[in-house]
C-alpha cells in the first residue's frame, strides 16, 4: 500500500482537518505528522497544550496508522526520513509566508517521484469560529503570562520587539518572513517607556505614571497573543513597585525589567553626559525581594538591569551586582551598554556564564546594533530585545510626508511611500 503523509500545527481537530483525513486515506496508509512545539512556534502559533496532548489528538483518529514527529517547519527532515508517495496539505499555503514550505515539499517530493496533493481549504462559520476561540484563548492571561519561560527553553534566543500601541502590536505579531528552507518572526514584545513616553509627546523621565502605560499595556494586550515584557524603569518606590507587579501579573504581562538607578530618570544611552545614579545593591536587591513575594504565580519574571557598564563603575561592580540580585530572587538579568562594539557585552556574559549558567540574559543591541543574534546566542544571551526601531523609523516617515504636503501643497508626491489603508485595515483582526 501506498503511504500519504499529512502534517498537523493544531491544539483541536476540527471538521478541515478532518476532511483532509478522509482525502488522505483515499490514496493510501496516512503517517500523520505532529510539529513540535520549537517548531510550532516558528511557524504561526504558540501550543496551548502539550506536545504529547497533541499527539493524542493523532493517535485517537482511526484512520491514521501511524504518528511520528516533524521537529522543522520546513518538511525535507521529515520527508527524507519516510519517503512518503505522497503528502496531503490544504490549499492555503499557495499564498503568504506558507509559499516556502510549500517549495520546500514539491522539491524534496520530486527526488523519488512523490506527488503533493492539494485539499480545498475548508471556509465555513464553524471552522471560523474555532480559530477565533484559539486565539482569544491565547490571548488569555493564565497562557500568555507564562508564555516568555516557556520560549526561553524553546527557542536558542527569544526575539522581542518595541511596541507602543495596539498597531504597532499587531506588527510585531504579524510580521513572518520566509526565505530559502526557514521561517522566522518576533516571539515577545516590548513596551519601552521610552517610546511609551515619546508617542505621547511626553520627555522620557518617568513622567508619564503607571497609570497611563497599563493603558498602553491594554490595548496591545487586547489586539495580540505574545509574550509582553515591560519596562518598568527603575520600578518606583518598593511600595509602589509592589503594587505594580501584581496588577501586571494579574493583566497577563510575562515580564517586567527595572534598572538599578535612583532619581529623576534619564535614557540609558546618555551615560556619564547626565547626572544619573545607581542605587545600592541593598536596596535594589530589597525591591526584587519586595516584588518577588509579592507575586501569586511562578510564571511572572523580574528581571534586573545592571547600569555599572553605562555609568563606567567597571565589569567587576557589573557581575557583582548580578550575583546580587539573583540571590534576590531576579529570573533575569538585563545588561546594558552603549558601546558601539559589543565586546564588554560578550565579556561580561562568558564571566556570567561561568559562574551561572541557567539565569536568563537579556541584551538590547541598539548601540551595538551590527552583532547578530547567533552571536549573541554564542555567548550565553537568552533574549534579545530590538528596544526603540519601531519609533525611530516611523518619525521621519511622518515627519517627510508632512514636509512634501507643506511643500507641494498637495498628497500626491507622498503618495509613493506611503501603504494603502486597505492594506493597515487588513492587519486588524474583526470577529
């Protein structure tokens, strides 16, 4: 008998998968594949149950004689290994990111005259309402909340990118790229309070309150699924910071990051050109205690940011702080520089890393912006947070388009650059 393979990214069977099935079977022995959940979350979703609950789902369907798992998106791995005469996948990847894979099976099939078979994508109010359902489940607090842990031991380095609002949210959810055997997109956000404070029109120094960025926070936590990590400044007084930790805990935020500093706040990127102070270890370390104890899951991270290499206090001071504040209770530590090379960055992780080799380590290469992150990766980092692009790119975007108006007195030179509306509304989800 014949053999047909069909692969599965789902946490529920619904009535298209099981159309696909029964096309399947007509052309012989079904071998069902299931991605795995590194895989999984390369491709376009994050699992909500387990591999082996999904697994399940295969292994109860009757007419599928075997399961095995596919640890790529793309199918050659998996291909190579069963030589299957042929595979079975809805027309839906004809179109959008899903091309590639597509590619990558015609051409792995025709090495042993495998055939791909295409099933009618199945568009039915049923079906519909199922995606929805899956993904405001995402969407939910008590998945998303611990979703940053899960993909720190998933993923060889989590990429976050800045967001300020629900649109630029649902960039950083959206966004998929596909080239030549690979998929990739954004896995975490990051709320800055920079770029917060900017889109308001207000200077970056803690003026706008927590108050207002939970606003924020809201509307991307509404429009989205992924992981949100926030930047909590230097966190506030303890009885504030308290307070913060569990209301962000409670909204489904992954993370907050709180730097080591005192006073009246200034961007990091000025270093020693401002007056800017770094806190005692004690009391910093008596604001992670403080928040920790605070919460109510195990899911919620804090993570510590260390100034010494900003403010020149010297690597030493750098990796003592860090062995503070992780015998605080910190799930993380950030480290900063505003170098132009990243080699006090590679220099403090490998010390770090010998002395710890399982807390997580977040770098933010916008100064350092040539490094890549398999180089990071390399040198033990577990995050990597794109903190600021979003902003500064679309500032003078605005600020061009606005200038040609004034000038010429008219739209039509910007209308060059500029996205057709229809296709900003599409981004927006309607349910």
């Amino acid at each position: 008998m014949k053999t047909v393979y069909a692969c599965f990214c789902t946490d529920i069977i619904h009535e298209g998968h099981l159309n696909i099935i029964k096309e399947a079977v007509k052309y012989g022995e079904l071998i069902g594949g299931v991605l795995s959940d590194a895989a999984m979350i390369r491709y376009d979703r994050f699992p909500l149950i387990t591999f082996e609950e999904r697994k399940k789902l295969l292994e109860d369907i009757p007419e599928v004689s075997k399961v095995v798992v596919q640890t790529e998106v793309m199918y050659e791995k998996i291909l190579r290994e069963i030589r299957p005469d042929y595979v079975i996948h809805g027309d839906n990847w004809k179109e959008g990111f899903l091309q590639e894979v597509r590619k990558n099976v015609v051409d792995t099939l025709k090495e042993w005259g495998g055939e791909l078979i295409e099933v009618p994508y199945t568009h039915n109010e049923r079906v519909h309402n199922v995606d929805v359902m899956m993904r405001e489940r995402a969407a939910m607090p008590e998945y998303r909340r611990k979703r940053l842990k899960q993909l720190i031991n998933l993923c060889p380095i989590v990429k976050a990118l800045e967001v300020h609002n629900g649109l630029t949210g649902l960039i950083a959810e959206k966004t998929i790229v596909s080239g030549k055997n690979s998929i990739d997109q954004y896995d975490a956000m990051w709320i800055s309070s920079l770029c917060d404070s900017t889109a308001k029109g207000k200077p970056d120094i803690e003026l706008v309150d927590m108050s207002s960025r939970l606003r924020t926070v809201d509307d991307v936590l509404e429009v989205t699924t992924k992981p949100i990590i926030l930047d909590g400044d230097t966190g506030g007084l303890i009885e504030h910071f308290v307070y913060n930790v569990r209301t962000l805990e409670r909204m489904g935020v992954s993370a907050v990051i709180i730097e080591d500093k005192t006073g009246l706040k200034k961007n990091s990127l000025f270093g020693t050109e401002v007056l800017q102070t770094q806190d005692s270890i004690e009391n910093f370390c008596a604001k992670i205690r403080a928040g920790k104890k605070a919460l109510r899951t195990e899911e919620f991270m804090i993570i510590a940011r260390i100034e010494s290499l900003i403010l020149e206090k010297g690597m030493e001071d750098a990796l003592l702080r860090a062995e503070k504040y992780v015998e605080a209770g910190a799930d993380g530590i950030m480290i900063h520089s505003r170098k132009k090379e990243a080699d006090e960055i590679f220099e403090f992780c490998d010390r770090f890393r010998m002395l710890n080799r399982k807390t997580p380590i977040v770098a933010v290469p916008t100064s350092y912006n040539a490094v890549t992150e398999e180089e990071l990766s390399g040198h033990g980092v577990n995050i990597v947070i794109y903190a600021n692009q979003l902003t500064r790119s679309a500032f003078p975007a605005m600020q061009k388009t606005a200038e040609d108006i004034l000038t010429y007195h008219r739209a039509k030179e910007s209308e060059k650059r500029l996205m057709p509306i229809k296709d900003i509304i599409t981004l927006i989800d309607e349910f």
